[in-house]
C-alpha cells in the first residue's frame, strides 16, 4: 500500500519510476475493473427482486462514477426507473443524488442543481441526508471553479459549498472516512496546511481504498505546495497519481496536477503524464475535464518544443564549425525553409477556407432548421385555419338557410378577428421561442436594468419583441412586418426608433446584435 513519507529530492525521482512502473500496469488495472462490473451486471441477472435488483445497479453506477461518465449517467437513470416503480421515496432521493452528481462531473450543472432542488431530505434518515449533501458540496465547487469568473460569485457559491460541508459534518461519525475528507475541506478552506497533512496521515493508516487514498494524498499535496516545500508537495502528487492508476480513476486524474508541477523540471515525461492524462478523461468523456485540461496542455508542449529547438540549433552550429562543407546544405536549408513558410501560408489559407466552409454550413444547417420547423408550424396552422373556414362556411351556410343573419353578424364581428390574430400570435411566440428559447433574456441584455420589459406570461413575446423576432427570422422589411403584425409600418417603426434609443447599444447596430441570437 502507498503510504506517507518523508520526501527529499532522491525520493522523487524514486517515487516518479514507480510511477512509471504502475502506468505500465494500466491495462491490467483497468481489465481487473472491468470484471468488477462485469461480475456485477451477471449478480442482477439472477435476481428478480426490485431491491435488489436496485442494490446492484447503484453498485454498478458506484464502479462507473469516476470511471466512464456516460454509462455512469445510464445506471443512475437505471437506479432512478427501479426506485421510481418501488415507489420508494428514500430510494428515488438516493437516485436523485446519483443522477445529480454525474451530471456536475459530465459538466451539466443546470441538470444537477434542479434534480437537487426536487429533493426534500428534511424526514429522510442520516445516511441519506449525508449523501445529499455530498452533491450539494461537489455541485457548487464545481459551479465555482468550472463555470465562473466572477469573484463575487465564486464567493457566494463556496459559501454554499461551504454550508453543505458544515451540514454533512454535523451528520457523519467522528473519524468515518467522510468525517476525515470534509474535516480537510473545511481547514483546507481556512488555509491550515499543518492541519490537512495531520488529518491526512490519520486517514490514510486506516484505509485501503485507493481511490480515498488518491483524494487524501491530493489534498497533502496542495497543503504542502501552499507551505512552499515544493518536494513533498511532488511526492504525494505522485502517490496520489499512483493510487488514481490502481483505482482505475479516469475522471480528473493526479497526472494532470503532477504534468503542471514538473513540466519545467522533465518536459519529455510531463508531456507523457499529460497524454496519458488527456487519454484518461477522453475515456471518461466529460467535456469540461476536457477544458480543465486544455489550459495547461499548451505550456507543456510550448516548453518541450522550445527544449527541441534549441537542441536543433546546437546541432546546426556544431555542424557548421566542424563542417565548412554544410554551407551548401545551410542553402538547401535555408530554400526548404523558404518552401516551409509558403506550405504554411498555404496551411493558413485553406484552415481560413475551412473555417468558412463551416461558418456557412453552419449557417445552412439553421436555416435548414428554421425551415422545417416553420413548415411544420405552417402546415399545422394552414390545417387549423382551414377548419375553421370550414367551421363558419357551415355555421353562415345554415344562418342562411334558417334566415339567422345575426349569427352571420357575430362571425365577422372584430373582436373574432382578434381572437384569431392573438392565437396567430401565440403560435408564433411558441415556435421562436422554441427555435430561440434564450431570445428573452438576450434580448433583454441589451438594456439598462430599468429599460428592460418582459412578457406578461412565461412562453410569450412582447409587442415590440415579436418585431424585433421576425427581424432575426429573417423578414427585415417593415411592410412585411406590419403585414404580419397587423400594425401600420408608422406603428412598427415606433416601435423600433423606442427600443433602439431606449438600449444603451448604439442605434445602427441593434439589429445586428438581434441576428447575431
């Protein structure tokens, strides 16, 4: 078992080879996982109790959590139609949570936080209220590192993260294994560094769980790089990456944190730890581990690249200086790099071409969709409205026969004919907003807080909205508007000349700003 020790620098390069040794050993760690959950999925097949069936695939979803977020997400759906049909409320809410928690590691925080927001845990027993608020914990750390800038915000969501840990706490037993990790949490929020390592060593002399281990060594590692000693903080990086390896860990791996701290000392094996880091969360397949990544993916390769050239122009110097005879070659070279610089510029030029091409399909694969949904819209309104032409030809037709000509009288009254263009319109506002569901709220970003109007009901447009909407679809002509609207084009202008000086965009491009939704 991995455990703490003293770190000096021949224990790094120790502890970096047997790093190397048990990514060696990768295959064989994850083959040894996967019949785990092989013999897991064969345990439900012989079972046909619900609850038990319901034991075993949270077990499975437990073996997939930091593992593969897809099939994951597919044994908490499971977990959640098992619970659902036990009409278990203990058992929904634990599938809640599970639900909850892969969607923050797959990078679906909205997803997460209103399937928290549907749980009330406040008669539910202890061991489920402990796992309520582990999500909670993990949701907003992750709203605050992952998806903010905002200090501001960030401050508020670590409050929230913060009162989760302080709510769990109450619940857990002294010295349980979660007692220990969100202790650490909370003195690693607080900055005391002596504390975390001390809690750490507590824990890991008495746990063999290695995905645990990983968690605890990480947390030694951070404390130790705050206190400066930059040598420890290498070693339990590397025991934590260790421990992420046996565990089959694929989420957000040590190796990522470990490639950043050495990538100035060993830029070849940073660079390894960094594709194998990148190999990892690809099997994971969780985007915003992707992006996590992407930040320090361009340091490594910059410093490996900048070693390599300078090794090339040690090689090229040398030559010269023992070589006179290279002069020729130092021509040949200096063409090849000419050549080079023009199949670059040629590179540069198609990957412009490219970006076009996809620009504009793109562009065609929107229209294409405004398309067959507004087809779809058309050929259903043509349908309703010929119904009732049908409906009044009847009504008029036997109004006529029975000589009932107030009947006639009511079907051409206006306030019909406004019935019909406020139906017009609330078909229209459902199809826009169902092609443009966020058209609201960005079109109200372009006023003041003061200046700005929202609909009378959810699911509608205003008036002035509704103009600028058939703008974005493409109608820019104002007799069209009008026709549409039934405004006069005097009408539709005010409204717009309004809307223009009432945003703090500037006049001539307000409705570029429109289509750009």
């Amino acid at each position: 078992m991995v455990s703490p020790s003293k770190a000096s620098d021949s224990d790094v390069n120790q502890w970096l080879t047997k790093l190397d040794k048990s990514l060696e050993k990768s295959s064989v760690y994850q083959a040894q996982h996967e019949q785990h959950i092989q013999d897991l999925k064969k345990m439900i097949t012989g079972h046909e109790s619900l609850d038990a069936r319901f034991e075993f695939t949270h077990r499975i979803f437990q073996a997939y959590l930091y593992y593969n977020a897809d099939s994951a997400i597919v044994y908490a759906q499971k977990s959640m139609n098992i619970a659902t049909k036990l009409n278990k409320p203990e058992l929904i809410a634990l599938a809640k949570c599970n639900l909850a928690y892969i969607c923050v590691a797959s990078g679906d925080n909205i997803q997460a936080y209103q399937l928290m927001s549907s749980i009330d845990v406040s008669d539910m027993p202890t061991w489920l209220k402990i796992e309520y608020y582990k999500t909670q914990n993990r949701m907003w750390n992750e709203q605050r590192f992952s998806f903010v800038a905002c200090k501001k915000q960030q401050t508020i969501y670590a409050r929230y993260a913060e009162d989760a840990v302080d709510s769990l706490l109450a619940l857990v037993q002294p010295r349980s294994a979660d007692w220990f990790q969100y202790t650490i949490v909370k003195k690693d929020a607080k900055g005391d560094n002596d504390q975390v390592i001390k809690l750490a060593n507590q824990a890991l002399a008495n746990t063999k769980d290695k995905h645990f281990m990983a968690i605890l060594f990480m947390a030694q590692a951070w404390a130790y790089k705050w206190k400066g000693d930059e040598d420890k903080a290498l070693v339990c990086f590397i025991k934590s990456a260790i421990c992420d390896n046996e565990s089959s860990t694929m989420e957000l791996t040590s190796l990522y944190n470990l490639s950043n701290s050495i990538k100035h000392i060993d830029d070849a094996r940073a660079s390894r730890y960094m594709a194998k880091a990148l190999d990892a969360i690809n099997f994971f397949n969780a985007p915003v581990r992707l992006v996590a990544l992407s930040n320090i993916i361009p340091q490594v390769e910059k410093t490996r690249l900048g070693m390599v050239s300078q090794q090339r122009d040690l090689f090229i110097i040398l030559s010269v200086c023992v070589f006179v005879v290279l002069c020729v070659l130092g021509g040949a070279y200096f063409y090849s790099h000419k050549l080079n610089e023009r199949l670059k510029q040629a590179h540069a030029l198609i990957s412009q071409h490219l970006a076009e091409l996809n620009s504009t399909n793109e562009q065609l694969v929107e229209a294409n969709t405004l398309k067959n949904e507004y087809i779809a819209r058309t050929l259903y309104d043509s349908t309703e409205y010929i119904s009732a032409l049908e409906h009044y030809f009847n009504i008029v037709n036997k109004a006529l026969v029975t000589r009932q000509y107030d009947k006639i009288k009511n079907i051409t009254s206006q306030d019909l004919i406004s019935n019909e263009r406020s139906t017009m319109f609330k078909n229209f506002d459902k199809t826009f907003l169902a092609l443009f569901p966020k058209f609201v709220e960005q079109y109200n970003s372009l006023f003041n807080e003061s200046d700005r109007k929202n609909p009378s009901e959810e699911g509608t447009l205003t008036s002035e909205m509704r103009i600028f909407a058939l703008i974005r679809m493409g109608i820019s002509e104002n007799e069209r508007i009008a026709h549409y609207l039934g405004y006069s084009v005097h009408t539709v202008n005010t409204y717009k000349t309004r809307a223009k000086n009432r945003s703090f965009v500037n006049n001539d491009e307000f409705e570029k700003h429109i289509l750009s939704f």
